[in-house]
C-alpha cells in the first residue's frame, strides 16, 4: 500500500507581527505539528538536519523522540541525516534508542544533505566529502546487520569485532539512501539493498524516471531484490488553488532568494513559480484535487511505495501549516487512494 507522510527542515517561521520567531519556538510548533499527523493518520513524519540559522533543528533524534512520547502510531524519521559529518556508530545508537522508545516506530534517511556547514562546525574538511560519505556509509551499512562488525578506514578508528547497543528489537533498522539526482548515488543504494527515497525539489518529476530504471537495473545486477521507492517534493494545500499559490508564494521567493544568494542562484520569479506549481511541476500547491494528481502522477511513473511532503516552506506561519497538514490528511490522501485505483 502506498504511505503518505510528511517531512520538515523546522524553518523558522515569522508571528503575526512578521518577526522571526525563536528556535525554541519552532521546535515547539514542530512537536503540535507532528501530534497533528499522527492524530490524523498520516504514516510518517521527517524532520532534516541542518545546523543554521534558518531552520530550528539541529538534533533530529533528539526532536523525533520528543515526538515519539507524544504520539501512538506514525512513523518517525530524518529527512536526512547527514552521515558524512556524523558518527555511523553513534548515529545507529540515538536511532535504535528512537526505535526502542517509540516501540519500532523509527527510520533513518541518510544522505549527503544539501548544505554544508555541519563540516567545519565538527572539524571536517570538505575536501573529503566524497570519502567521509563513501566511508561512514559503508560501515553503517555493517552495523546495520547488528552483529560483531569488524570493519577499517580512513576516516575514524577501526572496529574489530565489536557489537553496536542497544540492538533493534526487531533486528532491523529501516534505512534509506536520499538522492538527489545523480546514477553514482542511484548505483550506490542498489549495491548497498537500500530503499532509495527521491529528492524531487525541482522540475519534473518525470524527469527522475531513467533513475528509478537505473535502480532496479542495479539491484538486478547485485543479486537483490526489488525494494521500495519513495519521494520528497515540497508542498502547500489550502482551499482552492488560487488561495494556496498567493499564500505560498511570499515565504517560498524569500526562502529561495536567500539560499540562491549563498548559491549564485537567481531570484525567484513568479513566473518560474508559477511553472514549478503547474501540472508538470515539482512543487505539490493548491487545491486537494489539485495535489492529489500530482502526487498521483509521481506515483504511478516512478512507481513509489511512499510520498513525503515537505510541508514547512521558509517563514510559511504556523497556523498555515496545521491547516495544511489537515487538508493534506483528510482531503488529499483519500483522492489519493481514489485516483490510484
């Protein structure tokens, strides 16, 4: 059956007045923002990793086990974690303590993350980025059979026969690899028998379809079987589609003026937003008619098993994410069902 849930970076949001708000204060409206999906039904809720100023959280296992005492049945997850500049065997022990606390409800999607200061804020150098990622994913991969792991590199201190606690209590730990877009990731997950969960932030959707052949290509070619696919697409859903582009709007061209002049990006232009919310388009805004085909349209060529909707969007308030999260449970995930069959 495919899963419908939801992810967030905790941007930080703007009040009443337009001034941002506290850190402390997004991580609280994250928590109402979760205690909202589950409630509703929805089957997973993500929070990202990133460690600047415009978005609250830093510390995903920490947020996600806030939330896991405050809700009974939704899955819980990074979106991602960033494993080059974190320790494999740390991050098992935070996720599998997850797992244990919320009575098996944990996953991991770890990736390479789209930002990079978590490297000089831990004393990394970027120059090893591609080696960090190949290393620390190729020894998580061993502890995540959770038996003795022996296993040497370059990049942290070997281990030699050394078990990982606490275990799983069901002895496995659901991972994905995040991709963005490139065959070497693609490749890398099939050879690792990862789920491999899609990045689709812009263009169209369709246009990751030669990845998915590639995965399923790649895993033929390891010996594996076929394993799930999943996305994550930015997203907003009001009323009518009108009212959701005009809400939407002003927070999404700060959030991509600001990133894009870190980037050399250039500024985002309603045009180009207006393309990117049309049919073929990467984000998932409007109406729940509207977002249900869009989603459904991804569905059914890439063949996903999961869709993830990023619902926080830059300074988007609070109050338009609950009412959001509530179209997209009752209203968007039934059309959903109804157009998939």
């Amino acid at each position: 059956m495919l899963e419908l849930g939801l992810d967030t970076f905790g941007d930080v949001t703007i009040d009443a007045e337009g001034k941002p708000l506290h850190q402390a204060h997004v991580l609280r409206h994250v928590l109402a923002e979760a205690e909202l999906a589950d409630r509703l039904g929805l089957h997973f809720f993500g929070v990202g990793e990133h460690h600047r100023d415009d978005f609250a959280v830093s510390a995903p296992e920490v947020m996600l086990a806030a939330i896991a005492g405050r809700t009974k049945q939704i899955r819980l997850g990074s979106a991602v974690t960033v494993l080059s500049s974190d320790d494999p065997v740390r991050v098992f022990q935070r996720f599998s303590t997850l797992d244990a606390v919320s009575n098996g409800r944990a996953e991991i999607i770890i990736g390479r993350g789209s930002f990079t200061e978590s490297f000089p804020l831990f004393g990394l150098k970027l120059e090893q980025y591609d080696e960090l990622f190949n290393e620390r994913l190729d020894l998580f991969c061993e502890l995540l059979k959770e038996g003795p792991t022996t296993w040497s590199g370059k990049t942290r201190a070997a281990l030699k026969d050394q078990r990982v606690y606490p275990p799983t209590e069901s002895g496995r730990l659901k991972t994905w690899i995040g991709v963005g877009g490139t065959p070497e990731s693609v490749v890398r997950a099939a050879k690792y028998g990862l789920p491999l969960m899609i990045a689709i932030i812009g263009g169209d959707p369709l246009a990751f379809v030669p990845f998915v052949d590639l995965y399923h290509r790649a895993l033929k070619q390891y010996g594996r079987d076929p394993l799930p696919i999943g996305a994550h697409s930015p997203g907003y859903v009001a009323d009518t589609d009108q009212q959701a582009k005009d809400e939407l709007w002003p927070h999404m061209q700060a959030m991509y003026t600001r990133i894009g002049r870190e980037r050399g990006w250039q500024p985002m232009t309603r045009e180009a937003y207006e393309q990117q919310a049309g049919p073929t388009g990467a984000l998932c805004v409007g109406a729940p008619e509207t977002v249900a085909r869009k989603i459904v349209r991804a569905v059914k060529a890439l063949g996903l098993s999961r869709f993830d909707m990023k619902y926080s969007a830059g300074t988007l308030p609070h109050e338009l994410q609950m009412r959001s999260i509530e179209l997209y449970a009752t209203k968007v995930v039934p059309l959903v069902r109804e157009m998939m069959v």
